[in-house]
C-alpha cells in the first residue's frame, strides 16, 4: 500500500465493492470465529512479521516510521520525499496507520515544495492458521487530499479509495508476503481522466543473522478502467535492514527498485528508512 502515487477516476463500479466486501465481511467473521480458540493469543505472540521496505507488513503494530524517498522519475524530473508513518495497534488483530510525504520536486530546472497527498488506513489480521506459519488480513487506505495541485504534488482535492487483501507466511528465518489491491479515486474534477488499478506485490525477507535483513521485493500494476486500460507496469526491488541495540526496537534500513517493464515507464526510486517499534 504507496502514499506516493495517486490514483484516478473509477469507471468500472463492480470490482471495488467485491473487495470492500470481502474485506468487510470475510475478516470481520474469521476474527469472531477465531475468538473461540484457547491459544490465540499465543499464534498472535509467536506469528510476527518483520516490516518489508517498499511493501507493507501483514501484521497490525504499534510503530513509528520515517522515509527519505528518492525517485528519477526521467532524464529530467526527480522527486525526494520524507515521509512519516505512524502505526497503533488497539489489538494483536486490528490497527489504524496514518502517514503523510513532503515533497520537493525539480523538473527543467525549477523546483517545487509541498506537502503530499497522506493516508489512512486500517488493518486486519486472522490468525487461525498461525500455527502452521500463516496469517491472513486485509483491509482498507484512504489516500486523503493535503496535496498541492498547482505544484503537481499530490492532491488538494481527491481522495483515492484503496481496499486490499493480504496473506503472510513464515517458517524458519524467511518470511513471504503478499498484498493484493484495487485503487480508484472519488471527488475528482470534470475534465480530470481517471483511472483503475489492480496492484499486487510481494515480499521475500530472510533473517541473514541476528541483526540483519536481506529483502527481495516485487510490484505490478494493471489499469483495469479508463482510457489506459491494459497497460501495465513492473518493478524489482533489493534491500537489507539492520536492528540496532540489544532490544532491537530501532531498524534502519536501505533499498533499490528499478523497473522491469518494456516501456520502463515506472521511477527509479532509493529508499532509506527509520523504524521504532514499541
């Protein structure tokens, strides 16, 4: 789930109340049924994710998180990004995250500043098949419009609608993840072209040694409505994190992702980042 990119205009209307659906249905029923279950809280303990870089974590937590984002998005406009996230956990199933970017963008020679566009969202996880290493969720983000329009900084005025579906899976030192989501955007203007999206990505992580993370992430997206339905796009990710301190609250991490994609239309972008878990 990126608070970097902005969706547009819904024109198929089924799709995304399927998945709203599912996420408000499905999820909300397997976490009753799982309440019955004596050893829940232990599955919760025991069936944590480690956060991926560029992809979100399965599991709800209680975190702060800074990002310095850099993307080449052509030969001449670049962006940077700082972004903070912040992240509490009411339950080991339920949490509520919010974040918001500032950006500074420089295209043929002039440079603008603002705030980007932030999210909201909500998180949630089921943990009855914990003790065979999955965990399953999902949820929903609302893209909210503190953007800047006339600096082409995110938006002032359109709120992107974001539900999504996850599933985990860990056993020994690696863990996978994977989110599947659908993205449209609501209160646009008349002469605004909008678009669908379909997105999924995966993360690989593998606990190196007792303080080191490599990770190995992917990305694709699909416009599934609009006036560029069909085209799509792709990304490749490689990072490492690092725990500093005995009790490993602190994580700094570093990553790449590059586009595989033909038309190579996707930025090239460098991430570094600040996590505290409490």
């Amino acid at each position: 789930m990126s608070a970097f990119h902005l969706r547009r205009l819904q024109r198929r209307r089924l799709l995304c109340p399927a998945l709203v659906a599912a996420v408000g249905v499905l999820f909300p029923t397997l976490t009753l049924a799982q309440e019955h279950e004596h050893d829940d809280h232990d599955h919760e303990a025991r069936l944590h994710f480690a956060h991926p870089l560029f992809t979100e974590s399965p599991s709800p937590d209680t975190k702060l998180r800074v990002d310095y984002l850099f993307r080449q998005i052509s030969s001449d406009a670049r962006e940077h990004s700082m972004r903070l996230e912040g992240e509490y956990a009411f339950t080991p199933s339920v949490s509520i995250e919010a974040n918001i970017p500032i950006t500074s963008r420089s295209e043929s020679g002039t440079t603008a500043n603002a705030v980007g566009s932030g999210e909201i969202a909500v998180k949630l996880a089921n943990y009855g098949a914990a003790d065979r290493g999955f965990l399953f969720g999902g949820g929903l983000a609302l893209g909210v419009p503190t953007g800047n329009d006339g600096k082409a900084i995110g938006s002032a005025h359109i709120f992107e609608l974001e539900p999504y579906i996850d599933a985990g899976y860990k056993r020994g030192r690696g863990e996978l993840v994977s989110f599947l989501s659908y993205s449209t955007t609501i209160h646009r203007h008349a002469d605004e072209p909008g678009e669908e999206e379909l997105a999924l990505a995966i993360s690989g992580l593998y606990h190196v040694a007792e303080r080191v993370e490599g990770l190995l992430e992917f990305q694709t997206e699909r416009v599934v409505g609009g006036e560029e339905t069909g085209h799509h796009t792709a990304a490749l990710a490689l990072g490492a994190k690092y725990h500093i301190g005995k009790e490993h609250h602190l994580v700094v991490g570093l990553g790449g992702r590059v586009p595989i994609t033909h038309d190579r239309e996707s930025e090239h972008e460098v991430l570094l980042s600040a996590l505290w878990h409490f």
